[in-house]
C-alpha cells in the first residue's frame, strides 16, 4: 500500500466503512459505493468546505478523473471551491464556459470534447471532456456547480449525470 492509499484507507476506515477495490468496479458499481459511502463522510457538525474536500477525495479514489472539485456562487460568479487534480481557475462568470454555461441553464452538461465547447475555459489544455452538475440549496436556491474533467474524449455519459445528480442532492444537506 502506497503513501496515498495508506491515508485514504485511515480516513475512510475512521469514518466507519471498509475500504473498497476500486479498479475490480464497473462505473455502475462504483456509483452504488460512492452513494452509500458520501453520507458516511459528511458530518453537519463542520463547515461546508470540509465536506466538500471529502466529497471531492471520494469522487476522485473512486473514478481517477483528471480533475474534480467544486464552484460556489458568489455575487456574480462562481469561485474555485475544494477539488482535487491540478491547478485550476478561480473565478468564472455567469454563462462562460461549460460551468458558467451550465449555472445559466441550471442543467447539467455533458462535453464530449471541450475543444467543440463555444467560450470552452481551458484551466488544463489536458481536459478533453467534461461534466458539470449545477447544485442548488434545499430552498431552491443555486449554491454552485460540481464539476469533473477527463484527459479522455467522451468519457462522461448519462449514467454519471443521473448518478452525480444523486450525489449531488445528497451533498445539499451538509451546504451553508
């Protein structure tokens, strides 16, 4: 076990479920575990970014995506929340890009290839596909968006948008 297992494992056993063999998973599978372990993590008793850096940990040891994290409105644009993958931009506006785009039609977007993508923001010229899922509070009002990048075409699909809305729904809870 490596150094990042090894931690992953201690989180992930203290939280009170078992670790998991990621890689023997179908997407499907991997999803059902994800679901069922994300309420194990949170814990309404800290602050949201907290939270979010654990819902984040868990997306990117279940899948290996080259970038997962979080965009949380404020004011007029979404800021740069917790994620995990490398370093990424920091403030986008209302309707640019594929998150911006997604907040204004308060839908979730599939991008096959962002390269294709009108008003695409390359934070990483390794981004090739993309998904994001707009969150919103319990009261219905818009907090921000998930979003996750592969370094491979077309790799997100209708199952990740059904199972990360689901994901994301669960996560609303533990949100300020």
């Amino acid at each position: 076990m490596n150094k990042s297992s090894k931690s992953a494992y201690f989180a992930i056993m203290s939280a009170g479920f078992e670790t998991v063999d990621w890689l023997s998973m179908s997407k499907s599978e991997k999803y059902d575990v994800v679901n069922r372990q994300l309420p194990l993590l949170l814990d309404a008793s800290v602050d949201e970014v907290a939270n979010l850096a654990n819902a984040s940990a868990l997306l990117k040891e279940a899948f290996g995506w080259w970038w997962i994290g979080f965009y949380r409105k404020q004011l007029d644009e979404l800021v740069l929340g917790p994620f995990q993958g490398p370093v990424a931009c920091t403030r986008i506006a209302f309707g640019r890009g594929v998150c911006g785009s997604a907040w204004k039609e308060n839908r979730t977007l599939i991008v096959p290839d962002v390269e294709t993508f009108p008003g695409h923001i390359a934070c990483s010229a390794a981004s090739r596909s993309e998904i994001v899922v707009p969150i919103g509070k319990e009261n219905g009002e818009f907090w921000g968006v998930l979003d996750a990048d592969s370094e491979h075409l077309a790799h997100f699909d209708e199952l990740d948008s059904s199972q990360l809305e689901i994901f994301c729904r669960t996560l609303v809870h533990y949100l300020a």
